[in-house]
C-alpha cells in the first residue's frame, strides 16, 4: 500500500468517527431552549376599588376557591453533566406543583380560614398551597367586566406564585411580583382586563426562612386577598 493511499484510508476512517459526534452536536444544537417565562406586570399602588378577602369562607366562595395544601421535600437528584470535580450531590424538591396540570385531587382540602394554620415542621420547610379562581359577574353592586384583577398575598416567610401553570419573573427587577421574601406581600395581577368567568389556577410555594438561619417556627398566611381596579 502506498502512503498516499495509507492516510487516504485514515482520512475515511476518521471522518467517519467523526459524523456520529457532529450528528450529536447537531441534535443537541436543535434542542430548543425552554421558553422564558413572562414577565411580571407591575400591580397598581393606589388602594383598589374592591378587595376581597380570600381567608374566610364567604370571601373564597365567592370565587368557587377550594384550597389544598402539600408539604414538598427535599431530594437527590443526579448533578448536572457540567458540574465541577467534587459535587457529585445535587437537590431538588418535590413535588413541582407549580405546573397548571398537576394532580391535586389526593390531596387534603382545607378550609379557607386554615390558611393562617401554621404548617410545618420548622426550620428548612417547604408547603404548597393550590386553588382554582373563577372570576364572578359581581361582587355585590361590583361588575367585574374590565377590570385588573389583582392576587395579593403575604406567606411567612417567603413565597413564590405561580399563575396558570406559569411565574412570571425578570432577572434584576426588584421585588418581582411573584418571587417575594421575608414577610413581603407577593402582588400579582392575574389579568388587566378580566370577565366573568375567567379562570385561574393558583399554586402558592411557601418557605420558611431566612435557610441559611432556618427558624424553629412554620409557613403560614398572614393575608391572602383579590382587588380589582378600574
């Protein structure tokens, strides 16, 4: 075999190493990225033209709101392939109740009033909360039609809202509606014109906090109202 032939041969055996790589790189460059979550819509700071009170019985019903709660916990998972030399833990938590589609229905049902029950363990605790909204025509002489309906809650100590499945959130945009810390209240405009009959799927992720000093007390409501403005 001449030596031209020879490093013909290998030049063959190499390019065809190579394709199954480049038809890796290729697939993995059509991956398409996870779409990025909406961004926040700034809730309105003058009082509104009507709250109501989601933490009793007739405020919730109002509504058709049936609550449910879970604790979520803490779990292994594998590490991400581009972790460093070492980390070879990473966590999770489970469930991901977020999502619009999650199954709730073993979960138990609580009373409106037991969102300010004090729930959980202590100390590194995690709790969801769960409802669907059905927006009413009226709210005594109040016609709904039109107006910005926002959801106005405060978990102790921390919570994150999802709304329909989704979180909206901006990177660097302070206090961002849904993600909100250490007592503050999370405003969240759900819509900026509703009409009766709208609905809305609620999934409230609460923490317990500061973690890295995680106290010895629990995740529980301190206020968790609808305004509407118009």
């Amino acid at each position: 075999m001449s030596t031209r032939s020879g490093l013909q041969q290998f030049a063959g055996i190499i390019a065809a190493m190579a394709l199954p790589l480049l038809a890796s790189a290729a697939s993995v460059a059509q991956t398409p990225a996870p779409p990025a979550p909406p961004a926040p819509i700034p809730a309105p700071l003058l009082p509104p033209n009507l709250e109501v009170d989601l933490m009793t019985n007739p405020g919730s019903a109002m509504f058709g709101a049936q609550w449910k709660t879970m604790e979520a916990k803490i779990v292994e998972v594998p590490p991400i392939p581009e972790h460093l030399p070492g980390y070879n833990s990473a966590y999770d938590i489970a469930p991901h109740a977020g999502d619009a589609s999650f199954d709730d229905s073993k979960w138990p049902a609580i009373q409106p009033t037991d969102l300010s029950a004090r729930r959980g363990g202590g100390h590194v605790s995690f709790i969801w909360f769960r409802s669907n909204l059905t927006i009413p025509a009226k709210i005594g002489d109040f016609d709904t039609t039109g107006a910005k309906a926002v959801l106005t809650v405060a978990v102790d100590d921390y919570a994150e809202v999802w709304v329909n499945g989704q979180m909206p959130r901006a990177v660097g945009v302070p206090s961002p509606a849904t993600i909100q810390g250490f007592n503050l209240p999370n405003r969240v405009v759900l819509s900026n014109s509703v009409r009766p009959g709208d609905k809305f799927q609620i999934a409230i992720f609460g923490v317990n906090g500061p973690i890295s000093v995680a106290p010895a007390n629990t995740v529980w409501f301190r206020e968790a109202r609808i305004q509407f403005y118009k």
